[in-house]
C-alpha cells in the first residue's frame, strides 16, 4: 500500500511562475528516448531547485509522459522536491548509528531554534531542515550535513551553534553586497 505525503503549502514561495523555456533544451535531449523520465525530473529540478508543477505539465505536453507516472516517481524517489528549498539544507542522519547516540535531541534542538518541522523552509528561506536514512558516517554518530559540510558527534546545542553562526555569515555577506 502507497502513503500519500500531505506536504504544507507556502504559498509565499511557490507564487512565481518559472520561465519554462529552460525545460526545452533538456525536454530536446530526452524527447523520444527510452527511459527519460528520471532525467528529465533530474534536469527540471536542477533547474529550479525544485520540480515545479508547471514544470511537469510542460513536460507532459512536451513529452506525452503521462503526469501521473512523473509524479509517482518524483513522489517515490527522495531526491526529488516538490516545493522549493532553503539556500542551506540541514540533513540529520537518523540511521542505526545517529539514533543510539540520541540524534532526535540534535532534530528537535533545530527544530525548536528554527521553528520549523522536518522538511519545512525557515521563513527566510535560508535553511530547509530535513531527516535522512543514512549519511554514511557512523563513525561520526550523530551526524548532521549542511551542503558539503559534515559535522559529527554533535549535540542539540552544538548543531544550533553551528547554524547560528551559518546565519551570521550569511548576513554579513548580504550586508558587504549592500555596500
């Protein structure tokens, strides 16, 4: 049996239509081969950040795939996102490893300094919190990424730390741009 995700809408950033004409060189590429359908979904998102709904029609009407199997796939594979991500994505192993050594205490400890929920986007679009099976670095238990940043044997108040200081880079980078 299929459990359908019921995903929260933020309808403050998803209101912008993306220029779909990006899709067209990569919809070119694929078109008529077998097996395109996770390359396409691969190259929209990688476009956009995400695969937005526009998206998908215009590869439907494009392709002749047939909607409901891009978003059975999109919604199957975890590497695909349906609505848009923060500029930092905080991944939490949660794996065998991360889970003995208490890594809910480092989830809810972001959860709680960015009130936000597993897989929602802070306000400010700068971070996207999200729980993941597995980072592959046990040894590190408990485990947390943000980008290409791996940060091990983390407590809740460690990891905050962590992103707190992400936050006060990333304003200094805006201010200096301002200037």
């Amino acid at each position: 049996m299929r459990v359908a995700r019921i995903l929260k809408q933020n309808t403050a950033l998803t209101t912008d239509v993306p220029d779909l004409e990006l899709l067209m060189p990569l919809i070119n590429k694929y078109n008529g081969r077998k097996g395109n359908l996770i390359p396409l979904l691969q190259g929209a998102q990688h476009l956009y950040g995400f695969i937005p709904r526009e998206a998908f029609k215009k590869i439907a009407d494009e392709t002749g795939l047939e909607l409901s199997d891009m978003y059975g796939v999109a919604t199957f594979y975890s590497q695909f996102r349906l609505k848009p991500v923060g500029k930092n994505i905080i991944k939490v192993c949660h794996g065998t490893a991360c889970h003995v050594q208490n890594a809910n205490a480092i989830t809810d400890a972001i959860q709680d300094a960015l009130k936000v929920k597993d897989t929602e986007t802070t306000e400010d679009g700068l971070f996207t919190l999200e729980s993941v099976a597995c980072l592959g670095c046990c040894s590190l238990a408990p485990v947390m990424m943000i980008g290409d940043d791996t940060y091990g044997k983390l407590t809740g108040k460690e990891a905050v730390k962590i992103i707190k200081d992400i936050r006060i880079r990333e304003s200094q980078s805006v201010e200096e741009m301002a200037k």
